[in-house]
C-alpha cells in the first residue's frame, strides 16, 4: 500500500499547525462560526445534532493495521469509544469537541490519515473495489490509479471550489463492486484489441434528491492521457456547472440539461483545445510502475494443501460453513481467501466498530493478513490476505469479538446512514429502522438469499437507499417520522433506480410492508433469482399490488 513520503509528511504537518492556530482564534472569539465553519469544513469537521462529527479520509479504502490501530485511539480517547465506518469508505466520529480536534488531527497525521477533502465542493475519496489487487477477475489492481488521481486532485488549485463536490470510483473488473454509476465520474479499467490499457470515462452520475446513473462520455481513454482527459471533464463542469442553485449544482444536472451527446461534444472540444497542456499531464509508464510498485503484492507462503484443510474444517463444523460461505471471497493466490469482518451484528447499529474491535482487526491482519485491513461501501471491512488454513482459528477470535456474524450480503446486512440520531440533516431515523429490521428478517435469510436493504435518513441519500434491492428513504410528514419505499435498485454493473412503490409508510408499518415486498419475490422468482433480476423480469406492479391488496 501507498506509504507517505517526505513531502506528505511535511504538507500534514503544516496544515495541522495552521488548523490549529484556526481553532485557537475560534475559541477565542477572533473568528464568529460563520468565517471558522469553511475552514473546518476543509478539514473534515462538521456540526450536526449533538457535536461535532469528524470525518476522516481512507483512500480507497485501504488502511495499515497501524492505522487502524490510530483510529481505534481516536474512538477510545476523544470519543465514546467507537467510530461509524461510512459508504464513502471513510469513517466518521460522531461525539468530538472542538478543543480537541488539533490533538486528534496531529495523532492522525503520525498515522498517515487526515480529514482533508472530506467535505465542501472539492474532490472527495477516491473511492474503489474493496477486492482490488486480489480478486482474479480484474484486469490491473485499480489502487495505483486511485492513488494516481489522489494525488493529482488533492488540492488541485484549478478544481478546489467546485459548483459542488465531487466524486470518484475506479473498478478494474467486469464485476462493478465499486458502484461506479452513481459517481459523478467514473472510471472502468479496460484492455484494448491491441492490449494496451486504458479506461471507459463515465459522468453524471449520483443518489441525492435527482437520483441520476452516470453515462459513458468515452469508451476509452488512453492511460498516458487519464489525467488530461479528467481535466477536460472537470473543466466543462467547473465552467457550466451552476452556482446559483445548490440543489442544481451537481455535474448530473448539467449533464442531463445539455444531454449526453452535448457532454460529450463539450469535453471533447476541451481536450482538444489543451494542446501541448496535455503532454504537461501525460501519465508516463515509469511513473504507473514506480506507483504500482507501492502496491506489490505481499510475500505469499506455499499453501499447498489448505483447501483441503479448510473443506475438513467446515465439513465438521456446520456454523463455521456458512461463514465461509457468506463472509469469504476467492482470492487470486492460490490457498488464501478475502474476508469480509461484518459490522452488522443483528440488533447493533450497522457500520458502527468499537476502539476495542478496531484493535482486535488490526492485531488479526498483523497476524494472518500483512497488516494490511480494507473498508467496503457497504459498511463492512476485509482482511484481504489470509491463509485458508488459518480461516478456522480466525473465526473463533472475530466471534470473540461479536465480528463474525455469517450475512454478508443477507438481508440483515444493512446499509444504513445515521439519520435524525446524529445528522443535522436528516429528517428521520435510520438506525432503529435497520435494527427493527435486522432482527426481524435475521430467521428468514436462509430462504431469502442475497437481498440488499439499504436506508437513508433523508433525501441526500447516504444510505443509497435508490439502489437498493429494496431501499428505504426517511421523510418528515406533518412532524412524525415516515417512510418510502423503494423496490429493484441495483449499484453493480446492471444498475438501476428503484422504483417507488406507493405512499410514504409509518415507522411502525416498515416490518410488515419489507415482509410482503419479500413475500412477492419469494412468490415471483424462478430458478433462485435474486431480487433485481425477479424486479427486470415482473417489474413494478407486482411488488405494489402485493402491497396493497394485502393492506
């Protein structure tokens, strides 16, 4: 993984000194909370309900076991002992104060973490595959690109005021397990006829209250000329994006009033017109290796004969066999596995990872995974390298930690943003939403299957709840808390919008109207479909009348 060099270390270390004198001039009256709140915005930290939230940045995802080890500090010493994992593969901490935030700040930096560019209209995480660089069905690892881009974005002079902010996904296989088409511009990995790599660029997409899917802008660029092209779609953006208007704001509402074709035409004409500015940016191939090199894969040991280790293991042990079979995934090193650690405990707040646990994770990936931990868009985290043979003893010390819960992908697997318990925005709850739920469906998944429930607290959409299999959006109705429901929606390489399935429904009502949208899928699908495919095949009338006439 990516390790800092001098000029990293020297850049966070003078921005923590001036966050620090911004604080102190806070504290002391010399700044009202008007002229602070851009300043500490630019840093990560947010006011919401009842303190301040910090947000600190995981570049696509991937963290050392020593950074993980730095947040559990910050959960444990300036917090109430556990942080929020987001769908941005970020982490928040929800119970900060201001005081203390240079502190926090300057222990983050030791570890190589900040909270730049988590917030305002500028670049935020880059964000990718959380199989990157072990998964056999990618073409290249995606992570030296996401670190590439980083690296140019991350307080580009040119794109640090935006018309809004803005965001990037990178995947590298068929497979889109980074959710690409609802970012606002997306980058899919791609090998020519003649070999050579390159990336389809997409644009426009994004959840919020205009849930749009991003559209290919062009199929494919050259990797010499990535950053040059980015630059042109940014430029387009930055000069016909509006200003005016903050819900119009985004480069999916400019895309969708100039049209595709016209996107295209625009950024085009711009690429065009750099000239020699784009042999300026040209990405050489010493420096794709030299970054690829920071991403070399670990020293594997010969496993020979751990599959047959592990089939004996799980064959005598039927709980640990449907672990495996729900929380690992294939790895391309033959005898190791990934696996994914879920945070969503039934019952428990989904995402959410105590100082303890954060320890436990990293001990574990010193020991059995490099050291090196992965955070999904899902809410969950990944040790990425781990021996088949030590897949049983691993286990054993997650279930001693309440992490080894078997439902990745099952419907207690719920995505869920904080909502009205935290957020200054929301106007419902999400979190005893997903909780009710969790603990409802939990006896169910067995016959259920892979279903994705994904909840958000209102209309900015944190949960992703437009794509999912079955999505749920939290309103304020004539001041009580109530409900929409969303059916068919998909985040993977056949994306899809859900579909509204009628009237808002009360808090009390949720249980009962996700049991009859199941029931119907139970009833509709054949040959063991999951839900988006039952959804492509019956659409939307099914699922509503089940609704309804049962109401």
């Amino acid at each position: 993984m990516y390790r800092y060099d001098e000029f990293d270390r020297k850049f966070l270390a003078e921005r923590v000194a001036q966050y620090r004198d911004q604080v102190r001039r806070r504290l002391a009256g010399q700044l009202s909370e008007d002229e602070f709140r851009s300043l500490r915005l630019m840093n990560g930290l947010y006011l919401q309900l009842h303190a301040y939230m910090l947000r600190i940045s995981i570049p696509y995802g991937t963290l050392s076991s020593a950074q993980l080890r730095g947040l559990a500090e910050v959960a444990r010493r300036w917090d109430k002992g556990y942080g929020h994992f987001t769908t941005r593969q970020n982490i928040q901490f929800n119970w900060i104060k201001l005081e203390e935030t240079p502190d926090i700040l300057a222990h983050l930096a030791a570890v190589q973490l900040h909270g730049i560019q988590t917030s305002g209209n500028s670049f935020r995480n880059i964000t990718t595959d959380p199989f990157a660089g072990v998964a056999g069905d990618e073409i290249e690892d995606p992570r030296p690109y996401c670190e590439i881009v980083r690296q140019w974005a991350a307080l580009h002079p040119e794109f640090s005021f935006l018309p809004r902010k803005f965001k990037i996904a990178i995947n590298a296989a068929d497979a889109d397990r980074a959710a690409v088409k609802i970012h606002d511009l997306g980058l899919y990995l791609r090998r020519s006829d003649r070999g050579e790599i390159g990336f389809a660029v997409t644009v426009g997409g994004g959840l919020g209250r205009t849930p749009i899917l991003a559209q290919t802008v062009r199929d494919f660029v050259p990797r010499r000329e990535l950053l040059a092209y980015i630059s042109a779609c940014l430029r387009v953006y930055n000069q016909y994006g509006r200003r005016d208007n903050l819900f119009k704001s985004r480069i999916k509402i400019l895309v969708q009033a100039l049209g595709i074709e016209k996107m295209r035409q625009e950024v085009e004409d711009e690429y065009a017109a750099m000239g020699d500015e784009r042999e300026a940016l040209a990405l050489p191939d010493e420096a794709v290796a030299a970054m690829q090199a920071q991403f070399a894969p670990p020293a594997y040991a010969d496993a020979a004969g751990d599959d047959a280790e592990l089939a004996q293991a799980a064959a005598s042990e039927p709980d640990f066999a449907r672990w495996i079979e729900r929380n690992t995934r294939p790895h391309k090193q033959a005898g190791h596995a990934s696996v994914v650690i879920s945070l969503k405990p039934v019952g428990r707040p989904t995402g959410d990872c105590s100082a303890s646990q954060m320890r436990t994770v990293a001990d574990l990936a010193d020991e059995l995974s490099f050291g090196e931990v992965r955070v999904t868009h899902d809410q969950n985290l990944v040790l990425p390298h781990v021996r088949k043979s030590a897949l049983y003893d691993l286990w054993l010390r997650l279930g001693a930690g309440d992490l080894a819960t078997p439902n990745i992908g099952l419907a207690s697997d719920i995505i869920a943003c904080p909502g009205l318990d935290y957020c200054g925005l929301a106007t419902a709850r999400s979190i005893p939403v997903a909780q009710a739920l969790a603990v409802h469906l939990a006896g169910r998944e067995a016959a259920i299957g892979p279903l994705q429930i994904k909840i958000s607290g209102c209309i900015n959409a944190c949960g992703h709840h437009h794509v999912g299999h079955i999505g749920i959006l939290g309103l304020e109705k004539n001041g009580a808390e109530s409900y929409q429901i969303t059916v068919g929606g998909s985040d993977g390489e056949q994306a899809a919008l859900g579909g509204i399935i009628g009237p808002a429904v009360a808090a009390h009502e949720i249980t009962a109207t996700v049991d009859r949208l199941i029931d119907a899928y139970l009833r509709l699908r054949r040959d063991g479909e999951q839900f988006p495919d039952t959804y492509r095949r019956v659409g939307l009338a099914p699922f509503k009348e089940a609704l309804y006439v049962a109401r």
